[in-house]
C-alpha cells in the first residue's frame, strides 16, 4: 500500500474477496496504518485502503487501529490524508480516542487553524454534539480560552462555530 500498484492491488483484494480471506491484509494495513496515513505519493488508493479497513466496524480490527493510532490523532489531523484517516474514526466507534487525544494535545489550537485540521474538528464537533458525548464542550471551552487566535483564514470556521454555541468568554 505504499505505492499505486500495491494499493490498487490490495484495493482489488479487498474489493473482491470477503472479510475472512482479507483478515491478513487487514492486519498489515493496519500495521502500516501511520505510515500509509502520512504518506503522499499515490494519496487516494492508500486513502481508500485505510478507510476500507475502518469501515469494517468490526470492534477486533478498530481496537487494532484506534491504538495503532494513538498518540497521532492531533499530527494527523493536520495532514492532507491523514485527516481524512481521523475523520473516518471520528466517525466510528473509536471517537473517544480522537476526543480524548484532542483534549490533550498542545497543538489544538493549531490543529483549529489548519486547513486540514479544522475540518477534523468540526467533523468531531458535530458527531461529538450528535452522540451528546461531554467531550463537545470541552473541546469547545477549550479552544474559547484564546479565541482571539482562531479568528483568522481556516480558524474562522471553529470561531464561528464557539461564537454560535456562545461559549465565548465576554
């Protein structure tokens, strides 16, 4: 999956073969998941092999990758694949850990000002809302502590976003 021919191969397996004959694929892509994530050269067949395997939804594989990963949700949100790998977890049942790490990490704030990384965030705030998960607000009082930062290019999104909830400080 490192480069297009490997990926347009696992591809086919993956989309020709069943779960069960595609566990060991599964397990090498999810060994290798950080380093097809941050990785550019053939961006979109690595994107679908990575997003193939989490959305299986199967909790054996996602406990796999939501370890496999953490520790790098922050530095991957703000990379141009490695974002959508995050949002694709946000978005399943592993989205404590991306919460979790989000609350955590030094570089919220930039990871709000990122043109990668605030789309990460408002997936997360929106799933985080839906799911009525206490990580929303937070990540959201979190990010309100310096909103002066946020109001400038990709950050006026999650400003608007705090300014609307009316967790602004006056």
């Amino acid at each position: 999956m490192t480069n297009r021919i490997g990926s347009y191969a696992v591809l086919s397996c993956l989309d020709h073969f069943g779960d069960e004959k595609n566990d060991l694929l599964y397990r090498e892509a999810i060994k290798n998941l950080f380093h097809v994530a941050i990785n550019e050269v053939g961006a979109l067949q690595k994107l679908r092999s990575a997003e193939n395997v989490i959305d299986l939804h199967s909790l054996m594989y996602g406990e796999l990758i939501f370890s496999r990963l953490k520790g790098h949700y922050a530095r991957l949100s703000l990379q141009n694949v490695g974002c959508h790998v995050v949002e694709k977890c946000v978005n399943s049942h592993g989205r404590d850990y991306v919460f979790e790490e989000l609350m955590e990490s030094n570089i919220l704030s930039r990871v709000a000002k990122d043109q990668h990384g605030n789309y990460v965030l408002q997936t997360a705030f929106k799933v985080a809302k839906e799911a009525g998960s206490p990580y929303y607000e937070e990540i959201l009082k979190k990010l309100a502590e310096n909103p002066a930062s946020l109001n400038a290019r990709f950050g006026k999104y999650i400003y608007n976003l705090i300014s609307a909830e009316s967790f602004l400080k006056n």
